[in-house]
C-alpha cells in the first residue's frame, strides 16, 4: 500500500504545471479508489450487466443468469437463454428433438 501512495504522489507531481495536471489528478484518483475497493474485498472496478464480482480475483466474471437466481435455484445454461430453475428439476429441462433415422446402407453391387 505504501508503494502505491508515493507511486500516485510521483505520477501527481509529474503533471503539476503542465496543462494535463487535471487529468493526471484524475487517474491517481481512480487508482486509489480502486485499489481501497479491492481492499475491502470488493472488485478493482464496479462490475455491470451480467457481470459478478469475484472476492478471490478482485475481477469482474460472467453471470449468465445475472446472479439473480434465488437460494433454491441454480443457472441452467444448456437452455437457449439461460434461466434460473428449480434445484429439484432435471437438469436437462430442455431436451433437443430426438436424432434423425439411421440412413439406409445398399450394399455395392458385383
């Protein structure tokens, strides 16, 4: 953490008189907020649409069902969109049209 707050205060004083100052001042703020994120056990960034945080990584994954699914339910994603059910239901609620008839061998003739 200390290496951070002087790497932030050297990249702060290094835009100082010049007419990026504001925008340097503004980097080292999203830096520190991330980094106090990630402290706190939250992600680096905040994470949208069906996106989840992952405590361990501190990175943003994908949630097909969007996270939303209730305790007794689980994310089926063999549906063609994936949608959250109930943990009694088989887990192939979906199922596919049954295979096509074997096709007919003739044998070669002599």
């Amino acid at each position: 953490m200390r290496r951070l707050l002087a790497c932030a205060l050297v990249v702060a004083l290094s835009g100082c008189g010049h007419n990026g100052g504001g925008a340097v001042a503004l980097l080292v703020y999203g830096l520190l907020g991330s980094a106090v994120s990630r402290a706190s056990g939250g992600c680096f960034a905040v994470c949208g649409g069906n996106q989840v945080c992952n405590p361990e990584t501190g990175f943003c994954e994908s949630a097909p069902c969007g996270g939303g699914c209730a305790q007794n339910q689980r994310c089926d994603q063999r549906a063609p969109v994936p949608i959250c059910v109930q943990d009694s239901d088989p887990a192939d609620v979906f199922q596919g049209p049954p295979p096509p008839a074997p096709l007919p061998i003739v044998a070669p003739e002599p």
